[in-house]
C-alpha cells in the first residue's frame, strides 16, 4: 500500500515534552500495518509531487491538525487520498 508520511520538525517550546513528530507518524503507520514510501517535512513539496504525479499514495498519515493543510485536505478529498492524523490531541 502507498502510505506517505508528513510530519515538520518542532521547534519551540512544544519540543520538551512531545515525540518527535515523524517518531509519532512511523509508530502509527507501524501499529496499523502500513508501509512508508516516502517521508516529507514540506507539504507544500508534498502537494506539488501529488499533483505533479510524482507520487500517487493512497493515504497520507501526518503530524497535525487538519485545519493547518487546507489544500492538502482539499487534494485528499478530491483525489480519493485518505488523510490520517496521528496529532495526540485528536487521535
């Protein structure tokens, strides 16, 4: 299964007492039995590589809340990509 992985290094306060965030998305997609293809610390990048064709994943699991990617949400929704948080306070 095609499963990319977003998730932006912290780098305030929050550091000291959260998982780092692709720590958190690789435990996940681990836990669920998904497979990552591809990492990305840009969504921007990601974004631009789905709509360029470069990648095609059928889900994206992220560090987050959906309200910060609104074009991400966007492209998912009319692209069929499932869109997975693993954000600690709404999982």
């Amino acid at each position: 299964m095609n499963v990319v992985a977003l998730a932006h290094n912290i780098t305030d306060e929050r550091e000291d007492y959260l998982d780092k965030p692709i720590d958190a998305v690789r435990a996940y997609c681990k836990e669920h039995g998904y497979k990552i293809t591809k990492d990305y610390n840009d969504d921007n990048q990601l974004i631009n590589d789905i709509k360029l064709k470069d990648v095609k994943p059928k889900r994206i699991v992220f560090w987050g809340i959906y309200e910060d990617y609104p074009k991400l949400v966007r492209l998912c929704s009319t692209r069929g990509i499932e869109l997975i948080t693993t954000f600690p306070k709404l999982v």
